[in-house]
C-alpha cells in the first residue's frame, strides 16, 4: 500500500472556500487503477492563524499513484490549480509513504 499526502497551510480566513473548493471538486480517483481511497483532513488553527489541511489519497502501490500522476485524469484535476493558490500560503508539500504495517479491525 501506498499513501500521497499534500500538507496546505491556509489563512484561517480562507479556510471555509479552501474546504468547499475541495467538497465541490471531481477528482477522478475512483477510475483509476490501484486507488483505494482519498480523505481531505483539517487540523486545528495554529497561534499563527493558520488552519493545516492534508489531502490523504491511498493506492494499492506506488507505481499505481506514479501512474495516476502522469495520467490524463490528473491533469483534468489539476487544471485550475493555479488559480486557486491564493487561498494557501506556499506551496503544498508533498509527503509519499509506502506502508510497512497495516492493521483493521
């Protein structure tokens, strides 16, 4: 198993059309080979008034999530990413796990 996560620090003031941007968005993942799941997570504001939001995308291996990044869906995703980045402060950071334990219930 592989999971991608990209880290956004937003403005506490942008926060609530960063997380709409996301809910109303189609990804595209779930025609994808080897995707398995995909969770939008927010932490808490920090003292600098700024709310960190993860995007959490798990695929059967990496050379699945490689794939994905080079696919056409991708792209149709991310075509409008440049204009969005005014609600983040930097750019996201990028964080790719490959899974040494899993456990359920």
């Amino acid at each position: 198993m592989y999971i991608a996560m990209n880290r956004f620090k937003v403005p506490s003031e942008n926060a609530e059309e960063f997380e709409a941007l996301w809910l109303g968005r189609d990804s595209h993942l779930k025609d994808m080979e080897g995707f398995v799941e995909f969770h939008m997570l927010k932490g808490p504001e920090a003292e600098d008034g700024t709310v960190l939001f993860a995007s959490h995308t798990v695929w059967a291996d990496e050379d699945s999530f490689r794939a994905w990044t080079r696919s056409d869906a991708f792209r149709e995703a991310h075509k409008n990413a440049g204009t969005t980045r005014q609600l983040y402060v930097g750019a996201p950071q990028f964080e790719g796990f490959t899974t040494i334990q899993h456990l359920t219930r």
